[in-house]
C-alpha cells in the first residue's frame, strides 16, 4: 500500500465516516426525543424509558469526539464500546443473528474503514500491506 493516502481512498474514508456520523446522529437524537419507536426498543430490550436521553447524549458526545478529526480515534474507539453494549444487549433479548446482534459489529467496521480510510497516521499505525 502506498504511503500516501489517495484522493480515492480519502474521499471514499470521508464518504463512509459521513454515512456513519449520520445515522448514529438520528439515533442519538431520537433517543433524546423518545419518539414511539424509540418507546418500543427500549421496552423490548429491557431499558428503562428514562435511561434514553442519557444513552442518546453518550452516543452524541461519541460521534461528536469521532466528527472532529483531532479526536477521532478516541471517537472510534468509544464507538467501538457503545457498540459493544450494543450486541450483548441483543444476545440478551435473543434477536437474530445476521439481522439485529451482528449490525453493530457490520457499523463498528465501516466507522473503522472510514477512518482507516482517511487517516494516514491510523495506516501507518495498522499496516494492512508490507
């Protein structure tokens, strides 16, 4: 792999970090505003309904840390854990797999890509090509 990030690649990592920070965006708002959906999961995941607005603002300050590019690693990594909770919440309430448990691991990667993607000191750091 080339040592220099190319526009392809820059573009293509902004493209997919964009997408990410959108939806996870309305998530997290919409956990603030707790419209019926947002109802629905959280009684059917087992979370108490006032326990949305505090999951909604640690996801916003999630994908704040990841948007700005001096701290996107950390946003990543952040991510990474709310993520995590994530997939054992839908192990716990036996979604399926491919559907419910395994999405968040399917975001987690395209917000790692997109990173990878648009960050030469993340490339230099994990090399993927010798």
């Amino acid at each position: 792999m080339p040592t220099q990030n190319s526009k392809v690649a820059v573009w293509t990592g902004r493209t997919l970090s964009s997408l990410a920070i959108a939806f996870l965006l309305l998530d997290g708002v919409m956990k603030l505003f707790t419209p019926a959906p947002v109802v629905e999961a959280m009684i059917r995941l087992g979370y108490p309904l006032s326990e949305s607005v505090g999951i909604g603002m640690v996801l916003l300050a999630c994908v704040a840390l990841y948007a700005i590019p001096r701290t996107s690693f950390l946003g990543a990594i952040l991510l990474t854990g709310y993520l995590g909770g994530a997939v054992a919440t839908h192990v716990r309430v036996s979604d399926p797999l491919f559907s419910h448990i395994l999405f968040p691991i399917y975001f987690g990667t395209v917000i790692w890509l997109g990173l990878f993607l648009r960050n030469q000191k993340l490339r230099t750091l994990v090399p993927l090509y010798n």
